[in-house]
C-alpha cells in the first residue's frame, strides 16, 4: 500500500492537539459525574480545567508560538465562564500566584508572650461552587470543540497537500511507517 505524506501549516497541527485536548477534557466531565468522593471529583475538575484551558495558553510550535483564539472559538455568550477557568487554571491549578492567593502571615505567641512559630493563611479555591457549575462548563467544553472540529475540516478543504512542508523527525517517521505496516 503507498501512503501519502500530507502536509498542512503549523497551525492545522495545532488545531488537531486542540481537538485532542479538548475532547480529553469532555470526557473528563464524564468520569468525574460518576464519582462521588469529593477528594475525587476536586482532582478531576483540576484536571479537566488544566486541559481545557491547555489551548488558551502560549504553545510553542518550531515556527511561531500558538494560542487558540478566543473570539473566534468561545460563544460570547460563555466567555464569563471560560475567563474564570482560564483564570483558576494560570494562577492556582498551574501556577502559584501571589496575585491570587493574597497570603497573610501571622505569629503565633505563647501565654507569656513567647514566640512558638509563624502561620500562613490565605485564599483558597472553592471547588463546591465549580463543580455547580459542571453543566455549564461542560457545555462550553463542547462548544468550543464543534468550534475547533469545524476550522479542522476548513483548513482540510483549503490546505489538501499543498500546505508548507513541516519535516517529520526520522524517529517520528519510522514510528508512523510502522503503525502503517501493522494496519494493513
């Protein structure tokens, strides 16, 4: 069997790990409505939000960097709610943020006034009122990937092979040669 090489523009390949991201985030909803352990459910919804949000953020291509378009891909209508998930995500799931979490640092002292060490409190998340919003956020999840699916298939229509040629690694081609060996 011949098999042809299609190439498309850095920004196709994009889209498709987008795709894969999101669509991993779908599923996420799904699993998380079978689990009751809140321990559990916190974990998958950290999960679910990191991944969403995955192709929000700078993405580094071999050309250029990459950000999936917000006003092109989220409904007006839910951007409220994907800005909170964006917002959770780059300053308290991915990253530590002062900005966010506003520590406050106390001392603690003994009946006679002794030192017996400092406290840190300071904001946390409440996944409680998130995860009220589950439906929502799923139903934003597949909005923006009908979004992503449907610029896919019009980079296909208008890209076919005559995009600009992304080298493959030789590593990444004997691995795509082999997996087209084992399905015929």
């Amino acid at each position: 069997m011949e098999t042809h090489e299609m190439e498309f523009t850095e920004h196709y390949y994009f889209l498709r790990m987008y795709s894969v991201d999101l669509n991993t985030a779908r599923l996420a909803v799904k699993v998380l409505k079978r689990y009751r352990r809140a321990d559990v459910r916190y974990a998958l919804l950290r999960d679910l939000i990191v991944t969403y949000v995955r192709p929000f953020s700078v993405n580094k291509g071999r050309q250029s960097k990459h950000i999936l378009s917000v006003k092109r891909h989220v409904p007006a209508s839910m951007r409220s709610l994907h800005d909170e998930l964006v917002r959770v995500r780059m300053q308290q799931f991915a990253h530590t943020d002062l900005t966010y979490y506003s520590p406050l640092t106390l001392t603690f002292r003994g009946p006679n006034g002794e030192f017996n060490g400092y406290g840190t409190m300071f904001k946390g998340y409440d996944y409680g009122a998130l995860l009220e919003k589950l439906p929502h956020i799923e139903k934003l999840i597949a909005a923006v990937e009908t979004s992503v699916n449907a610029e896919l298939r019009r980079e296909e229509r208008e890209s076919g092979t005559d995009g600009p040629v992304i080298p493959i690694p030789p590593e990444q081609k004997a691995d795509l040669e082999n997996l087209t060996e084992k399905s015929e």
